[in-house]
C-alpha cells in the first residue's frame, strides 16, 4: 500500500473515532418538565402494635386479665391432669372443649353391636385433649378482626342435652340470649352408667317409679346390667346448670310439685357471677373471678331485689332458705342408713371435701365404702369405708383383700339410690338453694317424704 492510501485510511479511523466519542458522552440535563397529575392514594395498612392496643389496655383486658387470676378456670392442674384423656376432655380441656362445641358432639349413649356394650359419644379426640381453659374457650372469635366486635359471639349458646340423662333431658336458659348455655355446657351433672357387660346409662326414671324396687344387693355382684355401687359412685361436681334450670334430678313423686324460682328464667349465670367487681376476702368477686361469694352486686340491680337490697344478713333471700336447705340436707342424710350404718360418707378435710361447711355432718356425697390406698398411684381414698366394696382392684395388697371381705355388704332400694343422687346433686350445687331454692327444696322433701 502506497503512503497516499495509508494517510486516507488512517483519516478515516480518526474521524470515526472522534465521532463514537461524541455519540457516547452526555450532554447537559435539560430543564424538568411540569409534575403530571397525582395519582390515587392507596389503601392505609394496619399498624399491628396501634390495632393490638385497642383491647389490650389498661381499661379492658388489663382489668379482665387481673379478675381471671381469682378466677378457678385459671388453673391449670386439672387441665394437666386430664391432658390424654379424651372422655375428661370435653370439659377439663380448652381445645376438647371447641372441638365437641364445633362438631355437635351428641351427649347419647350408643350400642357397639360388636361388643354389645353403650359408650358415650360426647368425648373430645386424642388430639384435642389438652388445653387449659382460657380467653379464647369461651370467645371464638378473639384475634380474628383485631377489635372490639371479636368478643362475641360466644363459644356456643345453644342448648345443652344433659350427658346424666344420655342426651334425653336437655337445658336451655334463655336470659341473656342464651349466654348460661355456655357455662350449662361444662358445669353440669355426669352421667352413671351401668357395670360389667351393659354400660349404657342409668334408667334414673325407674328409680322414681319403682322406689321400692332393689337397686343393688350382693347376689346383683354379678350380673351384666346393675351398677356396682363404690366409693365414688357419683354425679361428678357439675350440678349446678341442672339445678338452675330445674330438670335432671330424679323426681319422686311427693307432696311437692317440680317447680322453678324466677332465677330461672329471669337471670343468667353472668348476672352474678360476672357482676361489678368487689374486693373480697381472700381476693376479688365478680367480673371475669366468676365468683359470685359475697358480692350482691348482681342480685340488687333495679329489675331484681334493687328496691329491697340483699346481703349476707337478709333473711328472705339468703340466711333462711340457705338454712333450710341445709336442714332438708341433714335429715336426708340421716335417713340414708343401712342396718343403722350411714350410706353417705362423711370427711371433715376442707381440702378434700369442697362441701364441709355446708352440712354440720360434713358430708361429701361420696358413699361410706371401704376403698383403701391406691397402691399403684400412692392416692388415699377412702380406707375408713364401712362397707365392703364390690369391685375390689387387683392392686390391692391381701390385707387389704381381707379387710373387705370382712365388712358388711351394701343393699340399696331404688328409692335409697335416687335420693343419694338427689343429695350430691343439691349438696354440690354449693348455693344451699339459691339458685333454685324451689326445685332443690322439692327434690330433698320428695326423697326425705319416699324413704319415709
């Protein structure tokens, strides 16, 4: 290639290197254009503390969260001890608790045709058997909008087919839209059932129809569908919501007729129980405690006894029927006798027997049967037992064999066994008849008047 060639190329590349070198560098930023047209703003978020806040302060739940601490549903022993128990669950466990709530769970009794045995269908599962009962047991709906709305509605306020009776008796309190139906769901009696191969639920009508009739005696030891009377032959401790409505105990036929005081249909269980706070000895009644001792706050608002005031001291309304009751109580127990030797058990243990004060017999509703040390889990019972029992454990040590055997056997007439279940049923009320004085004093003079 000739110089001349290799000048014009080597322009060429110049030239064409200077303009690359312009088209990349920036030139100055021109003025900004006018701001268009603001769009539309978008939706707020929720501030979670800000939402939190709403109920969780020092005016709502901080007031609630202090009274649940006197509250016995804030402890957790029973919960604990009945975690895996899906049979105790129902009413000892939160989560059993919805979970027989949420699928309607039947209070029946139902044959197994395999096994030609009844078992009882309101029982929680394996996997909702635990749970200590707290807010979200009884308010469904907590932390589901974050405000005040999820309060209500409550767990259930539908009507409770009563588990004594299999389903066939069934409580519903309309006051206060039904809200005592939620607390009715636990606190109310447990059935009995029949022993060895039956295991369907008492026939508690037959023992009023019949009362004559044996309930129970030592050749029955054996036979497929009787109840083995024990130590702890009982209605459990959930009496009250049956007493309250006036149905479920076992109505013998007397000079008195079944009927309710105004509580039934006029009050509901929050009406005093969840009344304005009261400090109290030993704590605090009233509110989220759900102790109704010594706070008339309920019982004296403007629809109630507001013009003439209850207290502790009132005779109409408290120190009277209270004592007749117990009076009622005393004689029934007496006349419970075997051969002259008391049926029903007596235990001066306040620890032990929840019910020591309200009879001057101290008695628990337990019967007087010999039931000594659980030798496999260390539990006292009843040692002091005076008759024998008839279902005695394998456990038992030949000693304690022997003792039993030597004891005198228990007879029980229908009639002896409904008034038995009449008394546990008034005694563990706990109110001596003022939730329904009516109904509790016609049970008591009904079994006194048929053992007569």
């Amino acid at each position: 290639m000739n110089s001349k060639n290799l000048f014009k190329i080597s322009a060429l590349l110049v030239t064409l290197l200077f303009f690359i070198t312009s088209c990349v560098k920036e030139g100055p930023m021109g003025l900004q254009g006018e701001l268009g047209p603001a769009g539309p703003a978008g939706q707020n978020g929720q501030n979670g503390n800000e939402s939190c806040k709403v109920c969780h302060n020092n005016t709502i739940t901080g007031p609630i969260s202090k009274q649940y601490g006197f509250s016995k549903h804030v402890e957790e022993e029973l919960a604990r001890e009945e975690a895996g128990n899906a049979g105790c669950a129902p009413c000892h466990a939160s989560e059993g608790f919805k979970y027989v709530v949420a699928n309607n769970t039947p209070s029946t009794y139902v044959l197994n045709t395999t096994t030609n045995q009844y078992s009882l269908q309101f029982v929680a599962t394996m996997a909702t058997a635990y749970g200590a009962i707290d807010c979200f047991t009884c308010h469904k709906n907590l932390h589901t909008t974050y405000a005040l709305t999820d309060f209500a509605p409550l767990t259930t306020v539908a009507p409770v087919p009563l588990v004594m009776w299999g389903g066939a008796k069934t409580v519903d309190l309309k006051a206060d839209g039904g809200s005592s139906n939620l607390c009715v769901k636990c606190h109310q009696p447990r059935s009995m059932a029949n022993s060895n191969t039956d295991r369907n639920v008492l026939d508690y009508n037959a023992l009023a129809t019949t009362p004559t009739a044996v309930f129970y005696d030592a050749a029955m030891a054996n036979t497929a569908i009787k109840l083995k009377p024990g130590y702890r032959t009982h209605v459990h401790y959930g009496s009250v919501g049956a007493i309250y409505a006036g149905i479920g105990g076992v109505e013998f036929k007397g000079s008195m007729g079944y009927a309710n005081m105004v509580h039934t249909a006029k009050a509901s269980c929050a009406d005093c129980h969840m009344a304005t706070v009261t400090s109290v000895s030993g704590g605090a009644a009233g509110g989220h405690t759900f102790n109704a001792k010594g706070n008339f706050a309920g019982c004296n608002t403007t629809d109630c006894h507001g013009a003439s005031p209850v207290t502790a001291s009132s005779a109409k309304y408290w120190t009277n029927p209270r004592a007749e009751i117990k009076t009622l109580l005393e004689t029934l127990a007496g006349k419970l006798k075997v051969n002259g030797v008391e049926i029903l058990n007596r235990n001066p243990d306040t620890e032990y027997n929840l019910w020591a004060s309200q009879t001057s017999g101290k008695w628990d509703g337990y019967l007087n049967i010999y039931d000594p040390i659980n030798n496999a889990t260390g539990l006292t019972t009843n040692p002091g037992g005076t008759f024998q029992n008839p279902s005695p454990a394998s456990s038992w040590t030949q000693a304690q064999k022997d003792q039993n055997a030597a004891l005198p056997k228990i007879t029980l007439t229908n009639a002896q066994m409904g008034a038995i279940i009449n008394f546990q049923m008034v005694l563990r009320d706990f109110s001596m008849g003022i939730h329904n004085f009516d109904y509790s004093k016609a049970l008591l003079a009904n079994s006194i008047a048929v053992l007569n």
